[in-house]
C-alpha cells in the first residue's frame, strides 16, 4: 500500500515538474524548452523522463525509511 501511494505521488509530482519546467504550450511561453504538440513527438518523452525519475527518486525515498 506504501509502496502505491509513493508512486502515485511521484506520478503527480514527475507531471507537474514537466509542465512547470520542461513544456511550453506556445512558442512565445518561457516557462520551459520543448513545444507541446499534436501526436507522440519530444514532449511526450520529456513527460516520460521526468515522471520515470520522480518515480526512481520516490522509491530511493521510501526504501530508506
């Protein structure tokens, strides 16, 4: 059960990290480096990225406790 709620969390938090630094929704948005688009493209794997290591650092976290 522990185990879940820490992934999810890492989840949300590896989603919100994405769009608050990675992603900009148009080109004139300065808040991040890859273009959002249509389709699978780069921010799909930049979305991917940063949940995968939220997800990594999250259970490097819960194996310490």
């Amino acid at each position: 059960m522990k185990k879940g709620v820490i992934v999810f969390a890492s989840v949300l938090a590896g989603n919100w990290a994405a769009e608050k630094f990675l992603l900009k929704a148009t080109p004139e948005d300065t808040s991040g480096f890859i273009q959002v688009a249509d389709g699978p493209g780069w921010d799909d794997v930049a979305r991917a990225a940063s949940v995968l290591l939220m997800v990594f650092i999250g259970d490097k976290i819960a194996s310490a406790f």
